[in-house]
C-alpha cells in the first residue's frame, strides 16, 4: 500500500499540474514480480487544470471507489482509503452484506469494531496461531485511522497523499522497530 500511496502522490505532487487519476482501485494496482505495487490504467486521469475542475465524477470511475463532487485530489485519496479498507477488512465497497445494511464500508468499519481494530480486519492478516502483539495492533489501528482519515465525507476535510505516504512510512517504521 505504501508503494501505490508514493504512486498516487508523485501524481499529485511531483508536478506543477496535479494529475488526477479518477479509477483507483485494486483492479488499478499491479504487482511485478518483487511484489512491489504499480498503479496503472490511466484511461480516466485528468491533469487538473482551472479551466477543467468542474467536471463531476458521476461518469468517472468504478462504483464503490469514487468520491461524489469535483474531480480533485481529494477524490484519488478518498478511493485509496477505500482500497486500504479493503486490504484490511478483505471487504469490497458493494459487499452485499454492507449493502444491504444500507451502509457503505466506512460506515461499516465504524460500526463493526467493538473496541479494538483488530475486530475489523481479515483473518488472514492474523491467523488464529499468530500472536497479535501490542505493536501489531497499534499498526492495525493506526491503517484503519488512515483510511477513515482519507475517506472523510468533506472532501477539503481529507488528507493528502503526502501526509498518507508520511502516515505509511511511521507505521512501517513502528512496525519493524525491534
């Protein structure tokens, strides 16, 4: 996830013109052979230019993963807090379940943890042998905080890709500390 969050912010911020690419997702986020992820499919993005910010998102993107409003910044970091979501949770945005609920994954994740994060995620993160460690557990929380903090429903109240990419690498480093 780090490496699809530098991804996202080189397209933001390593340019005077933000780009801005309107479809990410999983299907969106490659792997190559060192198990180092790649974003691709840029046939939606746009380089965001005054002119062209009012363009609405409705047609753009893949339901589940858009942000409704003006195509911005603020949009790419909404869908990847919700691939975040998915990573940890092993749950799609239209997960049936959630669905019917009438509840969109956030909201499910805010709903579903009873006192500790580590309710919410997958099984497959820890399995049941695996000793979840007071460190482990303050990632967990600290990832799920993340994509909550991406996925706010104000879109000027979001984070950017800089502060994620920033969030990402102390989580790592909190993690790999002996």
């Amino acid at each position: 996830m780090l490496d699809a969050a530098m991804g996202i912010e080189y397209l933001h911020h390593g340019h005077v013109t933000p780009i801005v690419h309107c479809d990410l997702n999983p299907a969106n986020i490659l792997l190559d052979d060192d198990m180092v992820s790649h974003v691709g499919d840029f046939g939606i993005s746009k380089i965001l230019a005054v002119s062209k910010s009012t363009a609405y998102t409705e047609t753009l993107g893949t339901l589940g993963y858009i942000a409704q409003g003006i195509v911005s910044t603020n949009g790419d970091v909404y869908s990847y807090g919700i691939v975040l979501m998915e990573v940890l949770t092993k749950r799609r945005p239209t997960d049936e379940e959630i669905c019917n609920e009438n509840l969109d994954l956030r909201k499910w994740i805010m709903q579903s943890f009873s006192g500790s994060m580590v309710d919410v995620i997958h099984d497959n993160l820890f399995p049941k042998e695996a000793q979840i460690t007071s460190k482990s557990e303050i990632c967990i929380a600290s990832m799920v905080e993340l994509a909550l903090d991406c996925t706010m429903e104000m879109s000027e109240s979001r984070i950017t890709m800089k502060d994620v990419v920033k969030r990402l690498n102390k989580i790592k480093n909190t993690f790999l500390e002996r």
